[in-house]
C-alpha cells in the first residue's frame, strides 16, 4: 500500500518574505495547498515540539481544524513543551500569523467549518503521544447560540 505525507513545514516557502507568500497562497485559505493535501489525505500526523506550543500558530491552528472537518484521523506524535497552555491569549482561535490580510483569511477559514478550533487544540495539545484524535467533526460543533447570525 502507498502512503502519501504532506509535511507542510518542508512544503510551505518559509523564507519567503509575506507578501510574496501570501501571493502564492492567494485569496482563499480552502484553495491554499495545505487546505487541497488535507483534503485528499488519508490520515493526519500532528509531530509536536518541546520547543514550542505550535498552536500559537493560526496555519498550524487552520490544518488541525480542516483536519477535523475533512474528518481525517489526527495522530499524535511527539510532546509539548513543559506546561504547554491548552487555552488562552494567543492560542487556538487567537494565533497570530506573520501577515494580518493572512490572519483574517484564515480565521474566516476556520470559522466556516462550525468547528470549536480552541477545543481542537486543547484536545491536541493534552493527548498522550502516540494517541489518536479520531473523533467525528460533529463531536467539536460550536453550539449555534454561539454563532452570530
């Protein structure tokens, strides 16, 4: 059987100034190359750092979520970094990304699916290494009170 990976950190141009990034990724975080590989994946591997909580990244934050509403299977690799937050400033929802246009293009991404992207990342950041998230994309719907009309 042929498995294929997106490592999105290998494929992504990282040492691209901004606004040259956000040209190559245009208009649409769902039309974004990390949005198109979760998509046609069959499973996801999230590989957590000690160095860092990589929810405090809003791509990072994007592909867990998409992940989830492409009902992927989320396999935990790696540790968080000691005391590692699950919640709050600047994690989950409120990531930040280098480029503000970006930030709200991914944001909206997240919040079109009606997924609770900070309930996603809790359950990321607190799994065991090794676990699996394989939960239905129902099992984190934002309750619709919460969502503005």
């Amino acid at each position: 059987e042929t498995r294929v990976f997106w490592i999105d950190f290998l494929a992504a141009p990282l040492t691209w100034p901004p606004s040259q990034v956000s040209l190559l990724m245009g208009a649409s975080a769902v039309h974004w190359p990390f949005a198109t590989a979760l998509r046609h994946c069959q499973d996801v591997a999230v590989v957590r750092s000690t160095v860092c909580n990589m929810y405090t990244r809003l791509q990072c934050v994007a592909e867990l979520v998409l992940a989830r509403h492409f009902e992927k299977p989320v396999k935990v690799i790696g540790s968080m970094p000691p005391r590692a937050e699950s919640t709050g400033d600047g994690i989950g929802i409120a990531a930040r990304c280098s480029a503000r246009e970006d930030e709200d293009m991914l944001r909206a991404a997240i919040l079109n699916t009606s997924l609770d992207a900070d309930a996603l990342v809790a359950k990321a950041v607190t799994a065991p290494a090794g676990s699996e998230l394989a939960v239905g994309a129902t099992d984190f719907q934002v309750p619709s009170e919460c969502c503005v009309q």
